[in-house]
C-alpha cells in the first residue's frame, strides 16, 4: 500500500512538474465582472482578518485588565 501510495506521489509532482513547464497558448479574457469580483474577494478577505485581529487584541486586553485588577487588590 505505502509503495502504490509513493508511485501515486510521484506521478502527480511530475504532472504539475509538465504542466508548469510545458508552454501553452491561452486565448482566455478576463472581463470587467470578473475582475470586480476578485477584487471584492480580496477587500472582503482583509476586512475579515481585520476583524478578527481586532477581537484577539481586544480579548487580550481584557485578560490583561483583569490581571492587573487581581493583582492590584
């Protein structure tokens, strides 16, 4: 099984391997539409984070204010 799992490996690093470094025409056009939306997946995924980086921070300081107020008893 380990040897047929390890064949399986080494068959698809060759495959992205071909496809990365064979070239190729690509007649594709990206329009305005989509565009707008990767863009707007781009803008929302950093809102996001920003988000949640702001509760991390603000649990911390919570944390920290009642160890302080512990402590300072």
């Amino acid at each position: 099984m380990k040897m047929y799992l390890n064949k399986i490996f080494v068959l698809i690093i060759y495959s992205i391997f071909y496809i990365i470094l064979s070239p190729q025409d690509v007649y594709a056009y990206i329009d305005p539409g989509t565009t707008n939306l990767i863009v707007s997946a781009i803008i929302a995924l950093f809102a996001t984070i920003g988000y949640y980086f702001r509760i991390i921070v603000q649990k911390i300081k919570e944390y920290m204010n009642m160890l302080r107020s512990f402590f300072i008893k």
